[in-house]
C-alpha cells in the first residue's frame, strides 16, 4: 500500500444513514440514562482505501494496519486554562499569606485553623484547575494507537510511551456505525426540544461545532449484530475517513 491515497471514493447513498429512536413515549428524567443514538452507518465497501486529511496516521504492519493519532496543544484551550490558574491560584496564595501565613499572626488556633479549612476549598479547585492545565502541556506526548490485524484489535493509550493497552478479538465486519450521547437537559422543555431534534435527519442536523467535537463512537459490529468494539473520542470527520477504511482494511485481512 501506497503512502498517497487514491483520491477516488465510492458515492455512498443516503440509505446509509439510520436514525436511532431510543426515547420511550414517557417523558425522561435528567436522571436517566441517555442510550447512543445512531447518525449514520458505513456498509458500502471501498474500492481503494479512502483519503485521509485527518491527524490520524494509517501504516502497514507485518500483521495487518495501524492506525495512530497524536495529540496536539489548543491555543484557546491553553491560553483559558493559563489565565484561569492565574487568576485563580494566584488570589488563593495571597489571600492564604494574608489570612494564615503572614508573620505575625497566630496559628493553630481555632480562628485560624477554620480560615485554614475554609480556604482549602478553594485550594483543591485551585490544584483541580492545576492538574489540567498539565495535562493540557504533556498533550503532544499523548498518542493513541489502534492496530487493526489478522487475529486481534488492539487499542493503546498512552503519554510517553508509558500507558494501558486493550485486545479484542477480530471478527468479520458488517458494517461500522456512527454513534454518540446526546446531551441530557435538565428542564422538560429543553428535552422535548432535543428529542425534536434527534428525531430529524441526523448529521444533517447537527451544528458545525458538534461536528468537529470529539464525541462520536466508531462501533464495529459482527453479522451477529455483535459489538467488536468501539472506536470513542473522535469528530465526525475522522469517522467519515475511518469508518470506511476499517471495512476496506477487514476486507483486505478476510
């Protein structure tokens, strides 16, 4: 296989597309658990394995494909949760000195040691914010590793080089479908307002930023209507690009 893809890709038809209706005629609470609802489903076979304009890199290994994504920094991202910890964690370091450090002001009584517990609240959302923001720094080494092969699937996760691996076996696929969770509202209008929406035509439907959101699930399904597993985590573009090609690469391993 070829490092450049071939540009042509099968037309698929809009009967490709299912909708998902797990809403019962019962008005749902914001407690219930919201089922995945179905945008779309890959059955159609590629000629060619499509193209790929997503950060998600496609190889051959001796035992089949891999897939691998890494992570990368968002400016905005970045940039919010660094003023936040500024901000945040630093008005809590003054108002602690002032409060508890400064020299000259009696500790460990009861006076102080309930300015101490009281503070301390706002300091665990202090290293909560904290923590993100270096998760957010370390992002780049975060890479994401799917290895499609004649006998397993194999999902890794891991930030350098260091993480947990999944296996699953492989079993012959009947098509890939589209899923993800909509958002529970907490007011009866606004649900009845979603399911309005769910129950229109799907990614059709769907705002431009939703599209490019990482909360689609990729679920491989068996002739059995058995789940292989599920491919989370990613934009509506990227599973245009995979969900096809893991039929075509199930294809090239049958």
């Amino acid at each position: 296989m070829s490092s450049e893809f071939d540009d042509s890709l099968p037309s698929r038809t809009s009967g490709q597309e299912r909708e998902s209706d797990s809403h019962s005629s019962n008005e749902p609470s914001s407690t219930e658990s919201q089922k995945p609802v179905v945008l779309k489903t890959y059955v159609e076979l590629p000629d060619v394995l499509p193209p790929n304009a997503t950060r998600w890199r496609i190889r051959t290994t001796m035992d089949g494909y891999c897939l691998t994504s890494r992570g990368r920094w968002t400016f905005q991202g970045l940039g919010v949760l660094f003023l936040l910890n500024l901000f945040w964690n630093g008005v809590v370091v003054l108002v602690s000195w002032e409060a508890l450090l400064k020299p000259g002001i009696e500790r460990f009584n009861i006076d102080w040691l309930m300015k101490a517990a009281f503070l301390s609240i706002f300091g665990v959302i202090g290293l909560f914010l904290l923590l993100l923001l270096i998760l957010e720094l370390v992002e780049p080494f975060h890479t994401r590793t799917w290895e499609y092969g004649s006998v397993l699937v194999v999902c890794r996760l891991a930030w350098f080089g260091i993480g947990y691996t999944w296996a699953y076996p492989r079993q012959r696929l009947v098509r890939i479908d589209v899923t993800h969770l909509p958002r529970v509202d907490p007011s009866k209008s606004q649900q009845r307002k979603r399911r309005r929406q769910q129950n229109r035509s799907n990614s059709q439907q769907l705002e431009p930023y939703e599209k490019a959101s990482r909360i689609f699930t990729l679920a491989l399904i068996t002739e059995n209507e058995e789940v292989v597993c599920t491919w989370e985590g990613l934009n509506l573009e990227e599973c245009d690009v995979i969900g096809p090609s893991l039929l075509w690469m199930d294809r090239q391993l049958s």
